[in-house]
C-alpha cells in the first residue's frame, strides 16, 4: 500500500476560502471497498486504535519533555477499545489531546488549540469512481507566537514520518473491518 502526497482536498471543512496556514500536508491512501461499506465512525476509531507501537513511544517521550513547559500532553488512557467503543466521535468530545471539532458522514476533523499552537486533523473519506475508498489524512497547524514556531520546527521530521505510517496502519485496520462485512 501506498501513500501519497496531495494537497489539501477541495472537499474538506479545513479548506476554506482565504485560510491561511503557518503548515499544512496532505497525504492520501487508496484501499478496495470489499463488503462492508466503512463508515467515518470506523475512520475514527481506526486513528486512536491502529497506532504504531513506535509512535507511540515518540509521543509518550514528547509528553515528558514538553510537561514542564505547560504544553498539552495525553493523559493514560486505559482500555482504548471500551473508550473507543463508547466514543460517538461529536464535536466537543475529546480523546486524549484530541478534542472533535467536527464530523460528517465523510469527514473528521480532530485537533487541539493550545498556548504555542493549533492543530487540526482531517480524516476524509472519498470514493473513486470505481468505487474504492480513498482515505485522506490532512494536518493544517496555525501559530501563535515563536515558541509554537520552534516547538514545530523539531516536530515537523517527525510529523512527515508519522503521518505516513499512520495511515498505512489505518488503511490495514479499515481493511480488515472491511472484508469482515
């Protein structure tokens, strides 16, 4: 499976007309629709189920570091899949730094506002015209002030890493619910 580098989809809430951005990628995954039709709610749960052990780890490092600095860091989420379970993925919940800020039947937007920096995360599900699902993950990151710009300054080669990796990890969960349809 691959990923690809794309520009930020005409059809996502986070493309409005004269929005500028300090950061913004895109990065796109084309997967076969095999039975089950997956929804945005699978999407969802797929993003804070399916990360890799390995990002873990980097987040959890990133957690010690920026505590002292006031930062927002996840707290210990204990039984992920019960939590995932109950979540109903609307605006204004929140799952670890991860606050809703909206939801449609085909998109997700999650993110956080914090003191440096915001962040905002799109999870869009398109379909191609041979009926495929196209899985878009799209990170558009404003600034406040120099600390948020040097704070991303050291995020941002482990960002082009993760966001890849994620979606691929997404992309084989989806896959699985999928076929099990």
């Amino acid at each position: 499976m691959q990923t690809n580098n794309s520009p930020l989809p005409i059809n996502s809430a986070l493309n409005v007309s004269g929005q500028q951005y300090d950061f913004s990628d895109c990065f796109s995954a084309i997967f076969l629709k095999d039975g089950k039709d997956v929804t945005i709610e699978d999407v969802g749960a797929s993003f804070f189920l399916s990360t890799p052990t390995w990002i873990k780890l980097l987040l959890a490092i990133r957690n010690i570091i920026v505590r002292p600095f006031g930062l927002k860091t996840n707290t210990n989420i204990q039984n992920k899949h019960k939590l995932v379970g109950d979540f109903k993925f609307e605006p204004g919940e929140q799952y670890g730094i991860f606050k809703v800020y909206s939801r449609t039947q085909t998109e997700l937007i999650v993110g956080q506002n914090d003191k440096h920096l915001d962040f905002k995360v799109s999870l869009l599900l398109n379909k191609t015209t041979l009926g495929d699902n196209v899985l878009i993950i799209s990170t558009v990151v404003s600034f406040h002030h120099r600390l948020g710009k040097l704070y991303f300054l050291f995020v941002k080669p482990f960002h082009k890493l993760i966001v890849p990796s994620t979606l691929k990890s997404m992309v084989g969960h989806l896959s699985q619910i999928s076929l099990a349809g």
